[in-house]
C-alpha cells in the first residue's frame, strides 16, 4: 500500500491504494464518487470515461499509482455547486440522450473531450468520436443530438425524437 | 488481477535496472497489459511504468531525416505531431478510440505485436530501426510471427526511427467490434522501390507483401497490384474465412496505393 493523492475536481483528495487498484477503484471505492461507472472492466465500453490531466481516459484501464499527483475531473464535477446541469448534461435531458443512463457518465466525459478541442463538431465527427462508448439503450440518435445541441447547433433537421 | 509492486523510473537506466527483477514487466498505456493482467494471463509480480521517462517521449526528426518517435509516446501524440510522416499520423490516429489513444504507446503496440495491430504493418512497410536499451534491430529482423518479437526478456524500446517515403497510405479495414484491423496494408513508397506491409491476415503476423512490391517498385499504380495472395496461411475465424482476408489484402493495397499516389 502506498499513498495515492490526485486533484479531483478541483479538490486535493487522498487514500492508500495497492499496485493493482485501478484508477476506476480508487474513485468508486476510496473516494466513494461512484458517477464513474464500470461497464466491462476490459476497455471497451467506455462507462468510465474521466479525464486525467485535461485528457479522456478509461480508468478502468489506468492503474491508480499512474495518475498520483495528477488532476481528475469526474461527473461530479460537471453541474454547479447547486446541483445546477451543465450545458452538455442539460442537452442529454432535453434530447433524451439518456434512457437507463449507465453510459451517461463516460458519454458526457467523451463529449466533453471532443467539445473541448472542436467546439462545433459534425455529426460524422461526433459519432466517431464516441467510437469507444457503448450504449445499450438508446440507439445512440440523441446521444449524438444531444451532444451538437450542446454546441450550440441547430439539431431541428436531425431526425426524430 | 493479482496484487504486484509498482514502480515509476524517469531514466531509462533505472528502469532497465527495475525490470532487472525475474518476475518484473515494463507498463506503457496499459491497454493491452492491463486488460491482460485482468485475466491472470499474465501476473508479474513488479510493474515498472515507463511513462514517468521523458527521454522515452516525443517526436524529432533525426540528422538522415528519419522521423524518430520515442518508445513511450502516444497514438494521440503521434496523430496530431507527425505532421512530416502523415501516413504514419493517420494510422496513429485509427488505432481504437480517443481514449485508448490517449494511454496506448508505440513502443508497446510494437512490444506485443498483435496479429491484428497497426503499427507493426506501419514500422515493416517504413523499414524503421526500433532502438532499445541494448541496440538497434531493423524492422525485417524485428517480427517473429504473432505476439513473437526479437526483444530479449526486459529489453525495453526507446525509440523507434521511421524514414519517411515520397508517398504513404495505411488502409485498414475495421473489425466493428475490436476497432483492431480485420486486415490492414501499409503501402510506403522511397526513392529505392515500394514497401508493402500486411497486418491481420496471416497466421505468421505482420508480413512484406514481395510481389505487390515488385509490381509498385515499377509502376506505382493500383491497376499494377497483383491477384491477391494464396488463402493458405491466412487467418479464419469468425470475422472472415482465410480467402476474404487474402481477397482483402488486394483490395487494400490498390485503395491504398490509389489514395497515396
Ligand atoms: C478498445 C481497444 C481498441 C484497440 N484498437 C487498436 C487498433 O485499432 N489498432 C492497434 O494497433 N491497436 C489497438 N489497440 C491496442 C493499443 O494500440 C495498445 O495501446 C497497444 O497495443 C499496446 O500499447 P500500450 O502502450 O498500451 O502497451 P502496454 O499495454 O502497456 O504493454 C503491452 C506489452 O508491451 C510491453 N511493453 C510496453 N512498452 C514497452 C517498451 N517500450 N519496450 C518493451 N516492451 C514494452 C509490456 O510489457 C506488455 O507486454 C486497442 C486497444 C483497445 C483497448
Ligand atoms: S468499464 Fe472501462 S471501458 Fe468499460
Ligand atoms: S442509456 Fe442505457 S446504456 Fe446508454
């Protein structure tokens, strides 16, 4: 065991972690912020999306000791102190881009990494873009709306609810 | 996964000397190892992070013009700065999704030598020289067949030297589920002759594909790329029979030397 410390959100936060615990785990389990979901625990399905240093990762394939001394921005960290949705988190209520929401976490980290460095992005960009987030519900459609409402686009010609 | 001590070198020299323990592996992204790990395919009892090792990253261009690209460097870092090799930056920015990309490392796609990866199609299609702790191994000596390469036990890729072509292009045709390549041809072409590098079809790993490179040495044209190879030796499993995936190499190298030249 050693002492892991990182920024999360804006707020220096510490526990003991072994080699093996990952990134994922240590958030869930140590810190209790458990918005981080764990989908496949095989980096595919992109449910554990946070950003390390400014950058989408899966923690869920990051080792913990790996991101020690760096800052994380979970979900939590998305809506205001108040409890207020971002814009992208509005988006995902207002476009459906949600339905049982086990992928929202990791869908809004993505998009919000995708935001950052093309704040308007196309359709074919946003889709792949979202290659390593997986949604069984929704079909993806609002997902995508969701997402380039966001961006300030007009998504009335994007097809239906 | 099994509990393992962690280490984080910033000298090449100390992680050599780290990865000096039996039981010890060298960590780069972690997005093959980690998953592996997982499985209890492998269970090293010492993981030795090459990450923290910042003469290991980055992008130069060496005195012979060769683009040199540090072993622990990014797919992201190589998509958005190998602006000289744009083949190469394209592959780059194909592998998986942005967040694999933003852990995965040339030096560890080159280390594992997945059947089915990228890069190894794109280093034998440039003939690059991969550095290491030790020496320096030219790419046509380097891959041995499926996840087999020349590296001994805690050898360790520092850098990898790419020359680059007059024209390049790296074809891959996606396998949806993996985003790994269910084939992919690397088609690079030098003032000495044409370079045709195979991932994803043959049971021997990534391979030169020597008749298209004597066709396209002469006349570097898509309608110059012979019939597809012979079916034998090439992968059938669930995604493709062995004859799809030899019909595919043919068609990825045309498209390929279509979108190069
Ligand atoms: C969802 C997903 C999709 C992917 N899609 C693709 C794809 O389309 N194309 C593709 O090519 N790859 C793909 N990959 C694999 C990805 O590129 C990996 O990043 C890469 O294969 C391994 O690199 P790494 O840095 O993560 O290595 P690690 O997982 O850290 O290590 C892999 C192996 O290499 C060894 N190693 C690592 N670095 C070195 C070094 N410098 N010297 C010596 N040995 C070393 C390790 O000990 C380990 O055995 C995908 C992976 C995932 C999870
Ligand atoms: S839980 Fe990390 S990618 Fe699925
Ligand atoms: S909303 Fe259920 S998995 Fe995406």
């Amino acid at each position: 065991m050693s002492q892991v410390t990182m920024t999360v959100n804006g707020k220096e936060m510490s526990s003991d972690a072994e080699g093996r615990t990952l990134l994922s785990q240590f958030l869930r389990e140590n810190l209790g912020m458990t918005g981080t979901h764990v989908g496949c625990d095989t980096s595919q399905c992109g449910a554990c999306v946070v950003h390390v240093d400014g950058v989408a990762v899966k923690s869920c394939t990051m080792l913990a000791m790996e991101a020690d001394g760096a800052a994380v921005s979970t979900i939590e960290g998305q809506a205001a102190d108040d409890g207020t949705l971002n814009t992208l988190q509005q988006a995902f209520q207002d476009h459906h881009g949600l339905q049982c929401g086990f992928c929202t976490p990791g869908m809004i980290m993505s998009a919000a990494d995708l935001l950052k460095t093309n704040p308007k992005p196309s359709e074919a960009e946003v889709r792949h873009h979202l290659e390593g987030n997986i949604c069984r519900c929704t079909g993806y459609h609002n997902i995508v709306k969701a997402i380039m409402a966001a961006s300030g686009q007009d998504v009335s010609s994007i097809a239906a609810e | 996964m099994y509990n393992f001590e962690f280490e984080k070198p910033s000298s090449i020299a100390d992680a050599v000397a780290a990865l000096g323990d039996e039981e010890a592996t060298a960590l780069s992204g972690g997005q093959t190892l980690l998953p592996t790990m997982k499985q209890r395919l492998a269970s090293p009892t010492k993981v030795v992070s090459l990450l923290g090792i910042s003469e290991m990253q980055g992008i130069c261009t060496g005195d012979d013009g060769a683009l040199c690209i540090g072993g622990a460097t990014s797919h992201a870092d190589v998509a958005a700065g190998a602006s000289a090799y744009p083949g190469l930056a394209a592959l780059a920015g194909g592998i998986g999704d942005p967040a694999v990309r933003a852990r995965g490392t040339v030096g560890g796609s080159l280390a594992n030598n997945d059947p089915a990866a990228c890069y190894p199609a794109g280093a034998l299609a440039s003939g690059a020289t991969i550095v290491t702790n030790a020496r320096e191994i030219a790419a046509d000596d380097y891959f041995q067949g499926m996840f087999t390469t020349a590296l001994d036990e805690s050898e360790i890729i520092t850098e990898v030297r790419f020359p680059v072509p007059q024209a390049s292009n790296y074809q891959k045709f996606e396998q949806p589920a993996s985003r790994f390549a269910l084939v992919g041809v690397f088609v690079a072409k030098y003032a000495d002759g044409v370079r045709v590098a195979v991932t994803g079809a043959s049971e021997e790993g990534v391979h030169r594909w020597t008749a298209a490179e004597e066709a396209l040495s002469a006349n570097f044209s898509a309608d110059a790329v012979p019939a597809a190879p012979g079916a034998d030796g090439m992968i059938a499993d669930l995604h493709g029979t062995a004859a799809y995936r030899a019909h595919l190499v043919a068609v990825l190298t045309k498209r390929a030397v279509a979108a190069a030249s």
